[in-house]
C-alpha cells in the first residue's frame, strides 16, 4: 500500500508548486527561443562558435615588400622599380629625391615682453648748490582756454626750451658772495692806486711801506678768486658774475658809490632749464624755503630717445647671445604707435630665479615723442638660420620617439637607400634643419641609447638625396629584414 501512494504525493507537490515560478520558468523559454531565431535570420554567429571563423573573419596581412638588403653596407635596403612607384619614389619613370641644402627659411623669431624707460643719460636733475633760498617765482606757460589766454605754473608734462625759466629763488649766501666779489675789485682798485704811487716814489718811500702794498695787491686778486671759484661752484651764471664785475667797476668810477638797485638783485638766482625737453617731475612750490642742496627741484627728460628693457627666457639666451653685434637688432611694437628699430645694447648676466629670465636693454629713436616712459612694449628678433645646418623637406624625417631618421641615397645611379640617424635642430611646417657638421663621438649615441639598440647620429652634408616618400614603409621593411636570422 505504500508504495502505490508514493507517486501520487509527488504529483501532488508538482502541482502544488507556486505560480510564481511557472511563469519564470516560461519566460526564460521563450526567451531561448526567440535568441536562437535572431541569430539565425540575422547571420550572427554564436559565441560557441568554431574559432576558424573567427580566423577567417580577421582581414588579410599585407604582403612585405620585395625588398633586399645590400651586402656590405649596413642600414641599406636595394628597392626595385616597382617598389619604389607603389611607394610613390618614382614618378613617371623619373626617381624623386630631396636634396639638402644651405637653408633658405630663417627659424621663426624670437619675442620679448618688456616695457619703455626713459634714458638716464638723456635725464638732467636740477638742483640748487645753495641753501638756503627762497623761490619767489615759478616758471609759467600760457594755456588757452575760452578763447583767452591764461598764464600758469609749470607742471609735469610741459615742454620746455632751452634757457627757459624754471623758477627765480633769492639766496643770501649768493648775494653775500656777491659783494664779496665787488669789495675785492674795489679794494683791488685802491691798493693798485697805492701801490703805483709807492713805485713811483720808491726813493723816498720806506722799503716795508713797498712790500705791504704789493701784499695788499695779491690778497685783493686772491679774494676775487675765491669770491668767484665759490659763485662757479653753486652753478651761478657768467653773465651775473660779470655783472657784478661791471658794477665794482662803476663803484670804482663813482668813488664808492653804489646803485641800490642793482644791490637788491644779488640774492637774485634764476634756475634755467639746461636744454630742450619735458618735465617729468617738479617738487618745489611758490614761497617754499629749499634747505637741502640735494633734492631734485625738477627733473628734465629728453624724450626723443628712450631705454627699452625686455625679459628673455632661458631657452632663448643662448641664441641671442651667438648673434654678431651687428646682428642684435630688434623691432618694436606698442599700441597707438608704428613698429620701430633699435639696437640691443646690453644682454644681462644675472637671470631672475622666479622668472627665469635676463634682462635685455636696448634704445630706440622717439623722434616725436610718440613713446612715453613704462609703456608696455614688444621686442620681435629676427633670428638668421644656424650655422651647420642643412634644410630637408619634413616629410623626409621619421620621428619614433626616440630617435630622428632619414634614408640617403649614396649613389644616384643605384637604388640603394641607407637608413641614418640624425640630429633635427629646427623643424617647420614643410622644412627642417639637420646638422650638417661632424658629430664628436662622445655626443653620437649615450650608453642608454646603445643598450635600446639605437643607432649613433651621424650628420647630413649639403648635396646628399634623401627619400621624402615611402619613407615609414622602407623602414618597418629594414627593421623587418634584419630582425630575421641570416640565411
């Protein structure tokens, strides 16, 4: 009896299962079912599918090409007529090769930021040598406004001429040494009477009485020296020294008497400006008392010339500082002006550790006045091509990374093509630059280089044919046929 209920327990738990589940079990059937036909109306292949399919599928490796290498000549590959018109080397039955040649680009130029300066030799301060002294007037300009004219002080900015009137000061030292001056000529004139007289009279005169005259004569002349070394030394005119030269003349002629009103004009100085020029700077004002000999009353710029001062990075200092001297020119530009040249005059030995960089100072002709002092400018360089140095076109160099490459052509009557390590200096758009000069052996190839297999540079003189085509093929097929064992 038992045995014939066992089955019917177990379909009675089939049954009883969760409907749950039945409806998962058929959405995973259908699913099956429908993966399969997609497969198959779409031609896809199963991922249990053979791997010769997929070998089959992978697209075809190009055949190498029918090159050889040149016994006897290392790096050389001997490239038939047929591989070198697929290459595109040959081209209507002619080969097309490059020659290298002197260059006849220049490398691009070399651009300095910087700014204008005035020129400190062209720069006059003008101070008093006296104090102290009284400015009783400042020098004035008329300035039109409204239709009328208006005279008013000076101030930075004006142009102004030579011999023009800055400022009017009285100094009492000055009017003091003045009259020194003017004692010791008339002094002077006495003592010349007396003496004279002494000389005529020299039997009946005492021999001291004689000797003290000639003494007096002499300190007169010393005193006048002095009152006149001193007058020079402060910077007092010539023409009003002679003035009052001329007037201990007229005292001389009157007897002594003197003319009050050229009195008061000895304490009188007028500061003139030196030579043409704009004022840049004025630190005195009416009635003021200068009591320091050593402040600048004004300042006085010739502007038809100014400093230039750039910066120029370390990368570019070696190669401006191979120019020639009478290469060291440059062009430069600002807003609001036209492009002018100038000559570089100084390269700076010290570099700037935050910057990274020397100063170059240089001038430029600011005829009129166009150009102010720490404007921002740019200094351009025009660099000529480096010595030793041969130009090819760009497409003749293979770059990997590591290393630069041409293939040369040694005999142009033989296809014959050797591959070359060189050393590229400069490279544009179409052209490069490739040292031409011999290679000392010790900077050919470093002892990292030889161990990756690298080949030593070598240099390319001018006249050699170098490939421009076919060139990243010929070398994958050398690379190629010596990477296989000899046979």
């Amino acid at each position: 009896m038992p045995e014939t209920m066992t089955p019917v327990k177990e379909t009675r738990m089939l049954v009883s299962l969760p409907k749950w589940l039945k409806s998962a079990g058929l959405i995973v059937i259908v699913l099956t079912v429908l993966g399969g036909t997609v497969l198959v109306m779409g031609g896809g292949r199963a991922p249990w599918g053979s791997q010769e399919e997929e070998k089959s599928a992978a697209p075809a490796k190009p055949p190498p090409l029918a090159v050889e290498l040149v016994k006897g000549q290392p790096h050389t590959l001997f490239v038939p007529p047929e591989v070198r018109t697929s290459l595109g080397i040959r081209k209507g039955g002619v080969d097309t090769m490059a020659v290298a040649r002197e260059p006849t680009q220049s490398p691009g130029p070399i651009v300095l930021p910087g700014s204008t300066a005035l020129d400190s030799t062209r720069l006059l301060r003008l101070r008093v040598r006296f104090a102290p002294a009284e400015v009783v007037a400042i020098g004035q300009v008329p300035e039109y406004t409204s239709g009328q004219t208006v005279f008013r002080e000076l101030r930075s900015g004006d142009k102004v001429r030579m011999g023009e009137i800055l400022a009017v000061l009285y100094s009492a030292d000055v009017g003091n040494k003045k009259n020194d001056l003017i004692d010791a000529i008339v002094q002077l004139r006495l003592d010349e009477a007396i003496l004279k007289r002494s000389e005529a009279g020299a039997a009946s005169v005492p021999e001291v009485f004689l000797l003290n005259a000639r003494r007096n004569v002499e300190g007169d002349q010393n005193a006048i020296t002095r009152a006149v070394n001193t007058l020079k030394t402060w910077d007092i005119p010539e023409a009003d020294i002679q003035a009052a030269r001329d007037e201990a003349e007229q005292i001389s002629k009157r007897n002594g008497e003197r003319d009050k009103n050229k009195e008061d004009q000895w304490a009188r100085v007028e500061l003139k400006a030196p030579e043409d020029g704009v004022i840049i700077e004025r630190n005195v004002s009416l009635h003021e008392m200068v009591v320091d000999n050593t402040v600048n009353l004004f300042q006085i710029a010739r502007v038809d010339r100014l400093t230039v001062l750039a910066n120029v990075s370390e990368d570019d200092l070696p190669a401006l500082q191979r120019l020639p001297t009478e290469q060291r020119r440059w062009t430069v530009r600002t807003a609001g002006a036209p492009p002018l040249p100038g000559l570089i005059d100084d390269i700076g030995y010290l570099i700037d550790p935050n910057q990274h960089t020397a100063v170059v100072m240089g001038h430029i002709d600011n005829p009129n006045g166009v150009l102010r002092g720490g404007q921002f400018i740019t200094a351009t360089v025009a660099m000529p091509p480096p010595p030793d140095v041969v130009e090819i076109p760009i497409t003749a160099v293979v770059e990997d990374g590591k290393q630069s490459l041409v293939f040369v052509q040694p005999d142009a009557e033989k296809p014959n093509y050797t591959m070359r390590r060189v050393q590229v200096s400069h490279r544009f758009d179409r052209t490069a630059y490739v040292r031409s000069s011999p290679i000392p052996k010790d900077q050919q190839r470093t002892p990292e280089e030889e161990e990756q297999g690298l080949l030593p540079k070598e240099s390319l003189r001018p006249g050699e044919r170098v490939l421009t085509s076919g060139v990243l093929e010929l070398k994958a097929a050398l690379l190629d046929k010596e990477s296989q064992p000899e046979g």
